[in-house]
C-alpha cells in the first residue's frame, strides 16, 4: 500500500489538536511504540528504506501488538511517497532472530507517544519521540491524494513552509548542520 504523508514541524500541537476536534477529527488511538529499525536487504540498498519491527501499547484499549513493516521511498517532492507493506507478528524477539538470520543489519531502538485522529478520511498523528531521538513533538498527515492533503492543511490553517516530506533522520540532519553553522 502506498502512502502519501506530511510532517508538521514547529506549530502549536494544542491548538492543531482543537482545529482537528472543531472539524469533527475523531480521537482514534494513544499509544505508546517500541520501533526496532534495520536496514533494507542488499538486494534493496538502492532505495531510501528501512524494516520496522513495532510493539504497539494501545493505551485506549489496553492491547498490545506486534507488526513487521517494510518501508521504500518512492519520491520525496511536496510530499513522500512511500510504498508500505506490514504484517501483524506474535513475538518481537521471533521476529528479530528472523532478521538477525538473513544478516539484515540492526541501526536502533526508539521509542515514542502517539495520538492520531481520523478527519475526512485522513490521518493525522502526533508523534512524541524520547527526547533523545528527536527533542520536539510534531504532526504527520496522511491522505489518499495530495490534493486530500493539501485540503487538510488548508482546513488546519498548516503554512506548506511549516511541511516536509523529508525523514527523521534527514530533518535531525539538517537540524545538526543549521546548529553547527
């Protein structure tokens, strides 16, 4: 399945949370996820990607989930592209073993909070890493098409200046390097 999303970067998380409840935003899930990150396959090395392994508290429901999940960039212009294809797994250890026996290589564990609403068919997540791994909460959305999106921005009253398509990784990047300027 692909996927057509946005990160939010440096916007008040609490007064998008109340433009999302007065457009009639549904609360969907808070949870708090273990992500176990490795690397793409060699045979994959070429693509921009990565392997999650997650363990998903559903704070809601009390419930507990494991998904396996293959994620491969396929472009990265006003929004990101993703190709996204996960399976629901009975045990993270099991699952990692698998890994570890195909040589795929382990980079990291991080751990973060997660709210995401439901409006207008979309999603939109507000994610709260360890401090360790990314110091600010931020938004993503996600939408069907990028006209979808561009509407919730729009309806969220979001500045496209205030968007990125790039990853994590790449935003703490460019962040290291506008700190050491």
């Amino acid at each position: 399945m692909n996927e057509i999303e946005v990160k939010v970067l440096d916007v008040d998380i609490e007064t998008i949370k109340k433009k999302i409840v007065e457009l009639k935003g549904v609360l969907i899930k808070k949870e708090y996820q273990e992500n176990y990150i490795y690397s793409l396959p060699m045979h994959l090395n070429n693509r921009n990607g990565y392997i999650r392994i997650r363990r998903t508290h559903d704070l809601l429901k009390d419930t507990y989930e494991n998904i396996l999940c293959i994620k491969k960039i396929i472009s990265q212009d006003d929004f990101r592209i993703t190709e996204e294809n996960e399976v629901t797994v009975s045990s993270i250890e099991d699952c990692k073993n698998f890994l570890e026996a195909l040589e795929v290589k382990f980079f990291r564990k991080q751990n973060k909070y997660r709210e995401s609403y439901l409006l207008s068919d979309s999603l939109i997540e507000i994610d709260e890493w360890d401090k360790d791994i990314f110091p600010d909460p931020y938004i993503e959305i996600e939408a069907k098409t990028p006209e979808i999106l561009e509407s919730i921005l729009a309806a969220l009253s979001i500045p496209k200046e205030k968007t990125t398509s790039l990853t994590l990784e790449e935003i703490k990047k460019n962040l290291k390097g506008q700190v050491s300027d």
